[in-house]
C-alpha cells in the first residue's frame, strides 16, 4: 500500500513458489492467467509446473469440461531444501491464503440455518507453524 514495487532487485519467493500458491488458490486456474500473477511469461509457468509435478508437489487432470486441467497439490509435501527439513508445503499455503472474511456483525440473518444453530460441520481451526509466535508482530492470529 503506498509502496512503489522493486522489480529490479531479488524478492523473497520464487517463480516456483507463486506458481504453486496460484494453483493452490485456484485448482482451475488458466496457465495464462497463472503466468499473468505471478509476472512471468507462460513458458516459464509451463516449465515450472512440468518441474512441479515431476517432483510430486502438484497432479493434473482434465476438468469435466475437457477444455482444462484441474490441479491438485499436495499439501503434505515436504520442502526441498535442507533449511527448510520436517515443514510441509501446506504451511507455505497457510501462509499466503488470504483467511476468510468475518459475516457483518449487523446482518446475522445471512447465516443459513445449519451456521445459527450449530448443525452444520464446525471449520477446521487454521494450524500455525511451530515457529510462528503470537508475540511477533508478523504473526497470524
């Protein structure tokens, strides 16, 4: 907000990185449109999922529709990197999936029955890595 983006510089994710969170946030997602989030041409998008499928960190299948692939991405992956030993993809998505917006406090009506009375499924709580730390000023509530 305000700040202007340094794209001559190195930044903190990779190209791999934001392609898996983009198909992570949208199982349907056109390769086109991945490559137009994530700032990078569709070749790149192309190889990097081709990269992560090869290792296993994401699958792919034909929609019903035919015309596109639905992903899939395992959540339960590890990193690769030594540094990163015993944490799962699913934290780096946990991480960046943006939490869902409370209902207005001014209209409860809008909740279906199931969410008034509590008959409905109860959300799982979100995990939070064992390194994260309420203290911080960065952490997730």
């Amino acid at each position: 907000m305000g700040r202007s983006v340094d794209r001559s510089g190195w930044t903190f994710l990779t190209s791999h990185a934001r392609v898996l969170l983009a198909i992570a946030a949208d199982p349907g997602i056109r390769l086109r449109d991945v490559a137009a989030r994530c700032d990078v041409t569709e070749r790149t998008v192309q190889g990097i999922v081709a990269d992560l499928e090869q290792a296993k960190y994401l699958t792919r299948q034909r929609a019903r529709d035919g015309r596109r692939n639905q992903y899939r991405v395992d959540t339960t992956a590890p990193f690769r990197h030594p540094a990163e030993e015993g944490h799962e993809i699913a934290e780096l998505i946990t991480l960046f999936t943006p939490l869902p917006a409370p209902p207005p406090a001014d209209q409860p009506h809008r909740l279906g029955r199931a969410a008034r009375d509590g008959s409905g499924p109860t959300p799982e709580p979100r995990r939070q890595s064992p390194s994260a730390s309420a203290s911080t000023p960065h952490a997730r509530p």
